[in-house]
C-alpha cells in the first residue's frame, strides 16, 4: 500500500515538475517580481544607521533576504486556479478521479518550488557576493527549525487561500477576498518590517493573527531574533487546524451547490 502511494505521489511530483519547467523564464520573472524584501532592505539598513531601533543594518540585512528565501518557499496561487476551474467548468472532470482535488495543486505548488528555488539560491549567492558582511551561519538546530517553520508557513498560506478559493462556489471572483486578505498579510506578516521594530502593544495583538508565522517566525529564528519558539509553532499547528476545518466544510457546502460544465 505505501509503494502504491509514493510511486502516485512521485507520477504526480514528476508530472507538474516537467510542466513547470516549461516556463522556466516565467518563473525567473515571478522569482524578481518577489523582490520587495529586497527593496525594503535597503530602505530600513538606512533607516538603521542612526541606531534608532534595536537592530543593525546588518541585521536588517539578513532579516531580509530571509524574508526573500521564505517568500519563494510560501507563494501561492491556488485561489486563481481554483476560481478558473469553477468558473470554466474544470472541476468537473477532476471530481470523477479517486482523488480529491486538491493534491493537483499541492502537486503544482512543491513541483514549482523545486523549479524554482535554484534560481533563488542562486540569487542568494550573488546577495552575499556584494554585501559579505552580512554572511552567516545559522546553528544546526536554528537551521532545522527554520525549515520546519517555512513547511508550516507554506501550510498555513496555502489552507488559508484554499479556503478563500472554495467562495468560487458562490462567487466567480473569490480571489477578490484574497486580494484584500493580502493586504493585512503584507503589513502584518513581517513582509515590510520585522515584528522586532512594532510598538509593544501592537506586536502583542498582532502575534494572535496568523500573518507573523508565515514570514517573521521563521525568518527570526534563522537570524537569531528573539522568539517564542512554542508558541510560535503552536500558533502555526492551530491556524492550519482552523482553516483546514473551514475549508473542509465549505467543500461541502460548495459541490452541492456546484453546476459546473459537465457537472
């Protein structure tokens, strides 16, 4: 039974994996148009300069093209495609397999991140070539950690706009909620600042939403800022129980309702 499951599992993998490298250009461009962390970086080092805040600009420096790597680790665009199958009618098809659907675009989302993380890393060679200062080596527990946390991170953002996607039932444009979810994420997530720079009394209401475990958790622990590593995981395991179970009712909910071409 598990060598059936793991030669499905690798035809999957290996299936969506030679799709994305199709498009290998587009996905150099999508890799660029992730680069904000970049740009900030340079904004809050200069902001550092003046020793305002409690971290230096190296520290920013390497806060942030954490913040890069994580980003090209978490991306992603379920709710479109889902959208697009409802709308046109795709899903149909994909209901008649004995697999639910949804491990099409986990399929997509992992085979897209091993296209792509080469080019990243690659870029992340070229980063320390012209700022060397900023290199380091994080621990092998700090290391371990991390990617444990970038798994859960890239869990909890795809539930979460899973969940958003199953509104296509009732609405064609369900990315709409994302796009206005999105803008709590990128003020909230650590995208633009680290949670090391927020208020005390922002910080504390902020690290009851999600949005700081999907980039600063995990970014901190690797840069070696302070934070609670139980609560933070915790924290993580939880919002992705929360959403899996709204998600699984709302998929209900939603092919009862569904009439799709050739439903």
């Amino acid at each position: 039974m598990m060598k059936r499951t793991f030669r499905k599992v690798l035809a999957f993998l290996s299936v969506y994996y030679a799709y994305m490298l199709e498009y290998r250009a587009e996905l150099i461009l999508w890799i660029l148009a992730n680069s904000l962390p970049i740009i900030l970086m340079g904004v809050w080092i200069q902001a550092a300069q003046g020793g305002r805040f409690n971290l230096s600009p190296v520290d920013f420096a390497r806060y942030f093209i954490t913040v890069f790597i994580i980003r090209q680790i978490t991306v992603v665009w379920v709710v479109w495609d889902f959208e697009k199958e409802i709308v046109e009618g795709k899903l149909s098809p994909r209901l008649l397999q004995p697999i639910d659907p949804v491990w099409h675009h986990i399929a997509s989302h992992v085979s897209e991140r091993a296209a792509r993380l080469p080019f990243a890393l690659l870029l992340l060679v070229v980063f320390f070539l012209l700022y060397p200062q900023a290199f380091w080596l994080p621990s092998l527990a700090n290391l371990l950690l991390f990617v444990l946390a970038a798994v859960l991170a890239f869990a909890l953002r795809f539930v979460m706009q899973y969940s958003f996607a199953m509104l296509a039932f009732w609405t064609e444009r369900a990315n709409a909620v994302e796009n206005f979810w999105f803008l709590f994420y990128l003020f909230l997530s650590g995208m633009i600042a680290p949670l090391e720079v927020f208020p005390e009394s922002v910080r504390s209401i902020v690290l009851w939403t999600p949005f700081p475990y999907m980039i600063d958790f995990p970014a901190s622990i690797v840069v070696g800022l302070p934070v609670d590593l139980a609560r933070g995981f915790l924290s993580m395991v939880g919002w992705i129980l929360i959403f899996l179970g709204w998600n699984r009712l709302l998929w209900r909910w939603g092919l009862k309702r569904y009439s799709g071409m050739g439903a």
